[in-house]
C-alpha cells in the first residue's frame, strides 16, 4: 500500500485548522485526520501574551504535535504555527510566517511546510470611540476577520469578537482601548489561506524522493544566485540553481536553472541597466 494510506494522524489544534489541512492531507495520500479532544495549543504560548511561546515557532510547532501523539497514541502528528510581525524588507508592510509540521515517528520524519508574504491583516490600534474601533475592524475585514479589545492589561481581554453588538460592548467598558486584528486561524480566513499554502508546500516537500536512499523531504535548503545575463553574460541577481540535500543520507544535488530559463533579461543586470 502506498505511503501513508488510510493511516490517522493527531492535528494539533483547537482553532479549525482541520478545515484546511485535513482534505489536502486526504486527497495527497489518504490520511485520516484525528483532532485530539480538549487540545489545548494554548499553552504553548498564544497571540495576545498571555502565555508567552517558549523557543522559536518550529520548536513550539514540534511541541504541539508531540502532545497531539502523547493524547492520542497515534505515530503521525501535524502542527501549525504561526507568526506576526513587520515585513523584513518593508517594515511598513505586515508580515505572516506559516509553518506547517508533520512527523512521523516510525520514519524518523520531520518534515516542514512553509508560507511567508504580507497576506495578513495583522494590525492593532488604539482607539477611544466605538466609531474609532469599528472603521478599524472595516480595514481589516471584520466581521468575517474577528477582533480583540483590550484595555492594554492582561486584566479584560475580549476575543474573538466578530458582530457589531460585541465590538460595542467591549468597547464601552474603558475609555481607551487597543483595538487588534485576532490572528486564530478560525477567526481569520486570510490566516487560514496561508495555512493552507503552507500545507500545499509540506505536500510538495513529502512527495520529493531522495534519489541516493528513496526517503521523503528532498528539500531545497539553498538558492543560488547569478543567472547569467544573456546580453553581457555577467552574472545577475535572480536564481542560478538550488541546492537540494537529504535529511536523512545528507546526499546533495545542486538543480540548476529551477526557473526554466537559462539567461536573464538584461532589465535584472546591473551592468546593461544600473
Ligand atoms: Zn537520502
Ligand atoms: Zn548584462
């Protein structure tokens, strides 16, 4: 039987990210999802801080899916994580980094998908008025996109907010407010649609075989620039090749011209257009 089919697997999750990982994982290699009951990924740190995440977001995925097995018996285990912040390039611009994990314990597999672009709502403001508080969460896509008020304080925290009447709640109850876009996956679709990419990506990494020792995960761990530009043969900025290397038998393949073409315009040189 092929890899995989019909085995279940723990998906470490309480916030729906079942919704997209589950039908992609199933349709790829017929695996059954198994949502541990009453997981509670919260305690490996949430959005609002109030538990702080411990180590960086692959060791607190690893994490979420080791008590996935541990309460469910199962071998295979998939987790997300996912992180926030300014984009490194554009610090103007929200950033969202998605990683999707899946292990299997039988194998000795770790395998990881990733997303990373400014697909993201992520924001926050403070605000002193319901009107303030509601053409925020307009910018950001509230209703469909849920929202947080605080009052700055772990004290009172509303999440999940995603109707008019308990925006107005929980904006009257103190004068000056944060108002901030709630990044749980079931209250943020544009959230769920990288999950989703990341998942594609993880997919894309399990069906890549090591040519030496047949394992899954043949992955790229290295882009190479200096495309040569086809006027100057000088070499430019875009992609050369790719390396790619086993995790299990650490074999190495240097791919190159992974773009399909072997020169570039001269508009990417620096030499024919500074
Ligand atoms: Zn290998
Ligand atoms: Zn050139």
């Amino acid at each position: 039987m092929a890899y995989l089919q019909g085995q279940k697997y723990a998906l470490a999750t309480m916030h729906k990210k079942e919704q997209v990982i589950a039908p992609i994982l199933n349709c790829e290699f017929g695996l059954e999802v198994v949502v541990p009951e009453n997981f509670n990924s919260d305690l490996f740190g949430t959005f609002t801080k109030e538990v702080e995440r411990t180590g960086d977001q692959l060791e607190a995925a690893r994490k979420k899916a080791e008590q996935a097995m541990k309460q469910t018996g199962l071998k295979l285990a998939v987790s997300s994580e996912g992180s926030f912040g300014p984009h490194p390039s554009f610090p103007y611009l929200a950033y969202n980094r998605e990683l999707v994990l899946f292990i299997d314990q039988d194998e000795d597999l770790e395998i990881t998908g990733y997303v990373a672009n400014s697909e993201t709502n992520f924001a926050r403001k403070e605000v002193t008025s319901f009107d303030e508080a509601f053409d925020f969460g307009l910018s950001v896509g509230f209703p469909e996109h849920g929202l947080i008020v605080s009052a700055g304080d772990k004290l009172e925290v509303y999440k999940g907010i995603t109707t008019e009447k308990q925006l107005r709640e929980a904006v009257k109850l103190s004068k000056k407010v944060w108002v901030e876009t709630d990044m749980r996956a079931m209250f943020n679709p544009t959230r769920m649609k990288n999950i989703e990419l990341a998942t594609l990506d993880l997919v894309k990494k399990l069906n890549s075989l090591c040519p030496k020792c047949d394992a899954r995960g043949f992955e790229v761990v290295e882009s190479k620039k200096g495309l040569p530009c086809c006027s100057c043969r000088l070499p430019t900025g875009l992609i050369l090749s790719h390396l790619y290397e086993c995790k299990k038998c650490q074999h190495k393949e240097e791919l190159f011209y992974p773009n399909g073409q072997k020169q570039a315009d001269p508009a990417f040189c620096q030499m024919c257009n500074p």
